[in-house]
C-alpha cells in the first residue's frame, strides 16, 4: 500500500508531467475553434451585408432595408427635376431586348428594379417608354401587388404589336376607371411631362415582349379616358408581388 501511494513512483511522475501539456493543448484547441467561429460570423456578417446593400430590388432585402431606415423613400419628382432618360419607341424598347433569354431578361428587370428602389441614384440614363397603346385591361392594384395602389393599364402598341405595356399608375384615391372593352380605347405615355420609366422586361409567346413601366412625375394625371388621378410616389412596394403584374389575371388576352 506504501508502495502505491508513493510520489516516486513512474506512474505518478508521468501522470504529473503530462497534465500540464495535456491542458495546454487543449486551451490552444479551445482558443482556435473560438477564432475560428468569430473570423466566420465577421465574413458572414460582411458578406451578408453587402448582398443585403447590393441588392435593394430583392423582397427580403429591400423590407430590411426599408425597416432599418437604410432606404430612402422613393423621391416625389415633379416637371423639371426627373432624372436624365432616353424616351424609347415601342420599336426601340423591342429591338433593345428581345435577343436576351428569358433568363438574361430576369437579370435586366432586376437592374431596372435596383434603379428604381434607390432613385436612380448613379444612373447616368434611365429606360423611359413613350407611345400610344391600345387598351386591352385595366387592373385595379391591391395589398397583393408589388405597388399597393392604384390602376394598371395594359395595353398593346399601335405602331408595333409585339410590344405590351403594363402602365402603373401609384394613387392612394383610386378612381373607378371608365372603360369599355369595345371602345378600342387609346392610352398615350407621354415623355417629359409623365417619364414612365421601364422596370421590368418579360417575353410573351414566342415573339412578344411586355414593358412594364411606371411615370416618376408625379402629380395630377388625366388618362385618355378623362380618369384624373393624383399620382404619389408608394411609401413602400410589395416586391414579393408577381410581375408582369397583369399576368394572373383570367381576362387578360394574351394572344391577338
């Protein structure tokens, strides 16, 4: 029993000399996981937020952003301070991008969108759309669609039928539109006094293509049907909202 329970023996001098190492080692593993997990979260974390700041277009992004106060609002624009575009013709806005895929044509509307949400901020030129287009619905928005009020006219080009247009029209107040499906009723998309900037793109069939676009200049707006609307900038968008807008709805023709 004395022989046991003594310090000299090997056994008891191996176990002293080892503990101290064996603690050691395991502080360093300890302390390296530790490290390890922080340099993850801090790249996590840094890449996270550029995503969230890159890509303002995106839903979950953009009501982040919107909720921190990280967005602004989007800008009450009147006559005069809109920002610099070119006005394009159905033709033009058709020939600009009907060779892109309907994937590449995604990735455009995402860009346009971006535009949109940050009020064009570093856009040297901004896509307007221009022209007269012949009535084909008229969509009345909700809480379900990306802007939560307001009329949408859809509408087919005169001059180039391959082109659709969907022409949102943001109001608090909206009116019952008048509108007769066998008038053959005409809406015009003016150019400086309205600026109906594109911000989304989408292919119909095989050889149509629908714009959809909404006007910056806000303010009173008198539609062809003498419909007047006071026009206001959303105070937030729905971005989970389907677009183009108009294409859930059951009487929408979307073949002549």
């Amino acid at each position: 029993m004395e022989f046991l329970s003594s310090d000299r023996t090997t056994f008891s001098r191996q176990v002293r000399l080892a503990s101290p190492r064996h603690g050691v080692q395991n502080e360093a593993v300890i302390w390296a996981a530790i490290i390890t997990i922080l340099a993850a979260l801090c790249a996590f974390s840094w890449t996270f937020c550029m995503y969230v700041f890159g890509r303002p277009e995106k839903a979950f992004n953009y009501n982040l952003l919107i909720d921190l106060e990280k967005l602004p609002p989007l800008k009450d624009y009147q006559p005069g301070n809109a920002p610099r575009g070119k006005f394009h013709t159905p033709r033009d806005l058709y020939q600009l991008y009907y060779n892109n895929t309907p994937r590449a044509l995604r990735a455009l509307s995402a860009v346009l969108r971006r535009q949109y949400v940050t009020n064009f901020n570093g856009v040297e030129r901004v896509t307007y759309l221009r022209g007269n287009y012949l009535i084909q619905h008229i969509h009345r928005l909700g809480p379900g669609d990306v802007f939560p009020s307001g009329l949408v006219l859809r509408g087919q080009s005169e001059d180039y039928p391959n082109v659709l247009v969907e022409y949102v029209l943001p109001t608090p107040v909206v009116p019952e539109p008048h509108y007769d499906p066998k008038s053959k009723a005409v809406f015009e998309v003016g150019t400086s006094s309205i600026c109906a900037a594109v911000i989304n793109v989408s292919q119909v069939d095989e050889d149509k293509l629908i714009f959809t676009a909404v006007p910056i200049v806000y303010g009173s707006h008198e539609t062809s049907s003498g419909t007047v609307m006071m026009l206001e900038p959303p105070e937030r968008l729905n971005l989970y909202g389907m677009l183009p807008i108009t294409a859930g709805d059951a009487d929408v023709p979307e073949k002549e």
